[in-house]
C-alpha cells in the first residue's frame, strides 16, 4: 500500500492511499487541474509569449520522460507490474511539482511586471544607476519598456520579464538573469524557481550564446532609435 499527500485541489490537502496504478491516475488528475489554471491564467492575463513557449517545452519533456520510463519497462504497463507504477508515480509527483513552480513563477511574475511598469525610473540618470554596465542604459525609460514588451521570448528572463543582460543557464536547461535568480534562490532555499531542484551558484553557467544575441538587439534597437 501506497501514500500519497494531494498536490493540488480546491479543498485542504489530504493524503489518500491505494496501490499505484489508481495513484498514478489521481495523481494525473491533480496534474490536469495545475495545467488547467495555467492555461486560464495565461488566457485572463495575456501574459508573455515566453511562458506560452516554457509550458509546452515543459510539456514535452515530461510526456518524453514518461515514454521513455515505459520503454524501460519494454511496454509493459499492466497494473500487475507494480515497479512500473511505483516509478511512475514518483515522477508524476515530480512533474506536477515543476507546473507547480511554473504556476507560481507566472503568477508572481504578472503581479511584479504589473508593479515595475507603474514605478519604473522616469530619468535616464535613474536607469544607468540601474545598471551602468549594459547596453539598456543607453535608452529612454519608455524606449527600455518597449524593447522588453517586444523582445523575443527567448531573450527575457522568466523571473522579471526584462530582457536578459548577464544570462545564466542552469542544468535544467532553463536561462535566467544571474542577479535575479540569485536573489530569488536565496529567499527560496537555493532551489530552481521553476523545476524546484536544488540549485547552486557554482552549477551556473553563463549563456554567453544569448547575451551575444541580446547585445546585438540592443544595438539594432538603439540605432533605429536615434533614427526616430
């Protein structure tokens, strides 16, 4: 007999047993709750393309890791093959945690943009002291809100929606910006926003191949600016 503490539902949380081919199935059915809340969220909001483009890699990735765990197990998915259920159960518990943290990211993530758009620094004083080092220094405060509102998604960073100055790239495969994701492993226990693994700085890396395709935007866009 198998336990299992729900993930996600309306009510309290309860933990519920049962062997697991019947867990498994609750337990996708909490998965198809999460997806249904990001998919009206993202619909009530509007919000970024970028997430729109993480889900469905977070989609794939999980359907791939459950296709290959039944390949493991040559096919077989009868509810007598309980070392099957019993793996796929622990990895459904490890991608309803991952939505998740996508859900929390996204949410958050809405309320703070929301927040930096209406205090965002008005003189251009104001944004070098932001950060005297990047190229952003170099635009209006109405210039950096429409660069990061028409940037592609893959040059924003999923924590702060800003367009990414010093990307990092972490071994989910996720990219963030360095300072951001520090701050937000630090308050979170040193874990990845999203998939919510254990996350160090020294497993880091720099995204060098992005942030030479976020210079080049910059430049692109604050030559079109001074042609205005």
């Amino acid at each position: 007999m198998n336990f299992i503490s729900l993930l996600f539902n309306d009510t309290t949380p309860k933990t519920i047993s049962g062997p697991s081919h019947k867990l498994g199935k609750i337990i996708s059915q909490d998965i198809h709750q999460i997806k249904v809340k990001i998919k009206l969220y993202n619909e009530s909001t509007g919000t970024s393309p970028l997430y729109r483009h993480m889900y469905e890699l977070l989609d794939k990735d999980h359907a791939r890791q459950i296709s290959l765990l039944q390949k493991r197990h040559n096919y077989n998915v009868a509810a007598s093959n309980t070392a099957y259920h019993d793996q796929l159960v622990a990895l459904k518990r490890v991608h309803a945690n991952e939505l998740l943290g996508f859900l929390d990211v996204m949410t958050n993530n809405y309320t703070l943009g929301q927040v930096r758009r209406v205090f965002a620094p008005t003189t251009s004083s104001d944004i070098s002291n932001i950060d005297k080092q990047s190229t952003r220094a170099s635009f209006s405060s109405s210039a950096l809100s429409s660069i990061d509102d028409n940037a592609p998604y893959y040059m924003l960073d999923p924590i702060s929606l800003d367009i990414l100055n010093d990307p990092v790239i972490t071994p989910s495969g996720i990219t963030y910006e360095k300072a951001t994701l520090i701050e937000c492993m630090q308050k979170n226990g040193n874990k990845d926003p999203i998939t919510k693994k254990p996350l160090t700085t020294a497993e880091l890396a720099p995204n060098l191949a992005i942030k030479d395709v976020v210079r080049d935007f910059l430049e692109d866009a604050h030559h079109r600016e001074l042609d205005l």
